[in-house]
C-alpha cells in the first residue's frame, strides 16, 4: 500500500513538473512572440529606408541617361568619379562602425538609431542639390559616416533581446529588406523618373529628396518606439522582463551591464578564431556590394532601355527576399547555419559563373542568372551573422566583434565598386561576374572548414571533460 502511494505521489510529481515545463515554454514563446511584434517589423522598416538611401544612387546613374539628364551628366561626373564617390561611402562606414556600436551601448539604441535616421535622410535630401563631383563625393562620405552604425547596430540590438537560436530569422528579416528596398528602389526609380524636369530638376534629384524625406520623418518615431531593453521596457510585465533576464542569462546581451573595458577588448581583438568569420564575410561583401549598386547598369546592359531598365531590377530583388527568409528559417531550424550559407553561397557563385560564360547576347538567360545569383549571395548572409553571433562567449564584446566583422567586409565593399566597369557593358561585365562567383566559393570553402574545425574543438572538449558551469564556462561552439 505504502509502495503505491509512493507511486502516486512520483506520478503526480512528474506530471506537474512536465506541466510547469509546458507552461514555462508557453509563457516564453507568447514573450517572444510580443518582442516579435514590437521589434522586428520596426527594425526591418529602419534598415529598408537605409538601404534604400545608400543604393539609390545606382539609379540616379543610369535614370534617364538617354536625354543626359542622369547624375553623371548633370554633374559633370566621369565613370571614374562615380566610382570614387562610391568607394569614399565605404571608406567612411568601414572607419565608423566600431564607435557607432559603441555610442548605440553608451546612449541607448533608441537615441541613436534615431539620430542616424534623421542625419543620413538629411544627406540624401542633400544629394539632389550637388552640383559636381566634389559636392557627390563629400556628401556620401557624410552618408558613409551616419549609416555606417546601423546593420552592425541592429544585429547587435538582437543580442539584448534574443537567444542564440532565435537570431538568424530575424537577421534574415532585417537584412532581407534590403531585397526589398532594391525592388521599391527600382519601381520607385521608374516611378519618379516620369517626374524628370518637374520644378526645373532633374528626375534623379527628386529621387535623393523624395527618398529622404522618409528617413527623417521616421527618426521621430524610431526615438519615442524603438525598445532599448527587456529591463526597461514599460509593455512588458515584471513577470516578463523576469522571464527575459532569464532567457538571456548565458546567450544574450544585457543593457545594464558594464560597457566595453579594455581587457574584454583585447580578448576579443586577439581570439583569432574570430577572424576566420571575418575573412569569410569579407568573400560575400562584394557580391553584396556591387549587386547593390550595380544591378541597374547590369539589367542596362541586358537589352532593357532608360525607366524599363529601373523596372527590370525589381524581380531579382523580390525573388531574393523570399529566397533569404525561407533559408535563414530552415538554417535556425536545424540549427545549420554554416552549411546553409556555404550551400547558398555555391548556388549564387553558380549563377555568377553562368552569367559569365554565356554570350554576350543571351539576355533572358543572363537576367535568369542575375535572379540566381542575387538570391544566394542575400540568402547567404543572416546564417553567416548568426554562425558568428552564436559562437560570441563574452557577452560585453559581442558588440565590437560584430561590428569588426563587417567592417572586414568594407574593404570587400569597396572592391565591389571596381569590378563592374563601365568599358565591359557590351561584353556582359565579366570581370564582375568571375570576381563574384570567385569569392562566393571561397565563402562556401571557409564556411564548410569552420563548421569542420568547430567539430572537432567540440570533440576534444567533450573528451577532455572541460565544460562545466560558471561565469568562465567553456562551451561547445555551435554551427
């Protein structure tokens, strides 16, 4: 008798031990479901107007050209002096990162995020009133300078509000609408170039000062909307920021820690392994790079004439963008995200090799190229952040590693701005076709080595018996 109430009782204790599992995981996915909500449509929002004021100049190049009132003529501009406008941008956001990341920490994400906003919307508005090469060029460093801080930024910001697993998807969304911001940017472009000589302006002016406008009317709503952290979130309840802390505790960043200090700095600065993930994110960036100012002038040299020439570049974009969120889904669904980017970088690699072995003239199968090309060099990037972001053990440098690791990728960027020359239009640039398709391989080859070598360190520290709990816990890397 006594053996079966004991039975009794471990049954019941089981059950309701289960039952408060259930309930915690319930109460955790409604959590996360309300950062969701608050989040990630604002972020993504954010981060399309971004892209949306850095890659417009593309347009600007070749939007209405035919009757010389694109940029180049207006200007006064050489093929030349496009370029260096271009690579001065880049230069300015590869030496601005890392202090931005930091100022985001320092003064909270709402403030200065907010801040950005407002100035790189100004500088774009600026844009439509240069008149020369040195008015284009000291405008864009000043761009370079205020939207240097926000991708690094934001995948930053999701360290104070998501666990490891959680964060490749909602990269994915953010950076996916740069996809987007592509395909309005062409739309757009076409759009306003009907507008050309309206006001005494040139139809790319109006294109600076209409895309602007948003950036700076949205930094009032970024400053009194945008969430700096769990702790300090009034929609949240005291039983959820509870339940946030909680989550975080080991995986995530927190807004009231202590900030950077020199010696988490070096530890950071002097983890080589780290710099295998910058040298591979280094291999995309000028994919992403030049597809980004590029894309019109590629479909320009396809056949496709002045506002058809905007409009075409709206369908690699859109296709990108579904191509990006299905991938970085399955990549956090089974926890995969190096093999996910090493696959998709292959597949874009393919399309750039393809594109680069067709004649000249085989336009629907060079655009058909560009479709798959552009949806794996996106597609690959949020796996390839979150295989860095879940392998980041210091919480408090996690903002200057992430933001090191994009600023490896500046000099790729500004590579990006040199390979599709001008001179290779007829022949159906090449050059940028092999330099892409080179450099999506070696990303497939550094992704597939790492995934590799973590393997094996995990190995070694299971064998070793090395993990344990604790504040200096050494934890098995995660692909």
């Amino acid at each position: 008798m006594d053996v079966e109430d004991g039975s009794n009782k471990e049954g019941t204790f089981h059950e309701t031990d289960i039952h408060a599992i259930e309930e915690n995981a319930t109460r955790e996915k409604a959590l996360v479901w309300k950062q969701d909500l608050r989040i990630v449509p604002l972020s993504a929002g954010i981060y399309l107007l971004c892209y949306l004021d850095r890659s417009n100049i593309g347009n600007a190049k070749t939007l209405n050209a035919s009757s010389n009132n694109d940029l180049l003529s207006d200007t006064h501009m050489t093929n030349f002096d496009y370029v260096i406008a271009l690579m001065v941008f880049l230069i300015a956001y590869a030496i601005f990162e890392i202090p931005s990341n930091y100022l985001l920490k320092k003064l909270s994400p709402s403030k200065w995020v907010a801040f950005l906003m407002f100035s790189w919307g100004a500088a774009t508005m600026g844009l439509g009133g240069t008149t020369n090469f040195a008015g284009v060029t000291g405008v864009r460093f000043l761009l370079g300078i205020f939207e240097a801080g926000l991708f690094p930024g934001l995948v930053y910001y999701l360290t104070f509000w998501y666990g490891t697993d959680e964060r490749s998807i909602r990269v994915a969304f953010i950076l996916a609408s740069a996809t987007l911001a592509g395909a309005f940017g062409g739309a757009i472009a076409y759009g306003v170039g009907h507008m050309n000589g309206t006001g005494g302006l040139s139809a790319w002016r109006w294109l600076f000062i209409l895309e602007g406008i948003p950036s700076c009317m949205s930094s009032i709503l970024v400053y009194f909307y945008l969430p700096d952290y769990p702790e300090t979130a009034r929609w949240l309840s005291s039983e959820e920021k509870e339940l946030a802390a909680k989550r975080l505790l080991t995986e995530g960043s927190h807004g009231h820690g202590a900030n950077l200090t020199w010696e988490q700095a070096k530890e950071t600065l002097t983890d080589w392994r780290l710099y295998a993930h910058y040298a591979i994110y280094f291999g995309i960036s000028t994919p992403f790079s030049s597809l980004s100012l590029f894309t019109p002038s590629i479909t320009a040299g396809l056949g496709y004439k002045d506002l058809t020439a905007q409009l075409m570049t709206v369908p690699p974009y859109a296709v990108a963008y579904v191509v990006t969120i299905l991938v970085s889904y399955s990549a956090d669904h089974f926890n995969a995200r190096a093999l996910h980017s090493a696959l998709f970088a292959t597949i874009g690699a393919a399309g750039f090799m393809a594109s680069a072995l067709l004649p000249a003239h085989s336009y629907t199968s060079r655009y058909g190229c560009l479709i798959v090309a552009a949806s794996g060099a996106f597609s690959c990037i949020p796996p390839l952040l979150g295989f860095l972001s879940s392998n980041l053990f210091s919480t408090a440098a996690a903002g200057l590693a992430i933001a090191l690791n994009i600023s490896f990728g500046a000099p790729g960027q500004i590579a990006g701005v040199w390979i599709y020359k001008a001179d290779e239009a007829t022949k159906g640039y090449p050059t940028g076709h092999w330099t892409n398709a080179g450099l999506l391989f070696f990303v497939a080859v550094g992704c597939v080595s790492l995934r590799l070598w973590y393997g094996w360190m995990n190995g070694k520290l299971v064998k070793a018996g090395t993990l344990h709990e604790g504040a200096q816990a050494r934890r098995l890397f995660k692909y």
